[in-house]
C-alpha cells in the first residue's frame, strides 16, 4: 500500500484528490493551515479511520515549511495542491 503526501487537502480540488485516493486505497497525509481546517475532512472520510492522517503546516511560504512532515513519514508520492493566501498584496 502506497503513501501519499498530499498538501492542501482541504481545498476545493484537494479534498477531490483525498476521495479518489483514499477510495483506491491509498494511505495519505494531508496538509492543512490549522486544526480547525481538518474538521471537514475527518467529518467526510470517516470510515477510512486512520489512511487519512493530518499535518499542520501554518504558513506553506516559509523556508522548509514542509520539512518536519517530509521527516517524520515516508511517502511514495507528493501531491502539491495548496497555494499561499492572503489578503494583501
């Protein structure tokens, strides 16, 4: 079984990747800005228990911001889905 790191999760197309993977029996990682943002997903993809798994990545502009969820699993594949976001320019 393969493990995915997917970030951004909990976007539009994100949360469309998370249902196609985790419905072909991918295990996955999904990073999201804070916990408040996993409670959709947790809530969708229940039943698949612990294939869905979370890490918190606050702010994806800053250097190594990917670093400590690239170290602490091993994954197969990353696809990278989230983009910064802000209110000013």
């Amino acid at each position: 079984m393969s493990q995915v790191l997917l970030t951004g999760g909990n976007g539009f197309i994100g949360a469309h990747i998370v249902n196609t993977l985790l419905q072909r029996g991918y295990s996955l990682v999904t990073t999201v800005r804070s916990e408040a943002k996993t409670t959709f997903l947790r809530d969708q993809f229940a039943s698949y228990g612990d294939k869905l798994q979370f890490a918190i990545v606050p702010d994806i502009a800053i250097p190594g911001a990917f670093d400590e969820v690239l170290q602490t699993h091993t994954f197969d594949a990353v696809l990278h889905t989230s983009s910064p976001y802000t209110f000013g320019m």
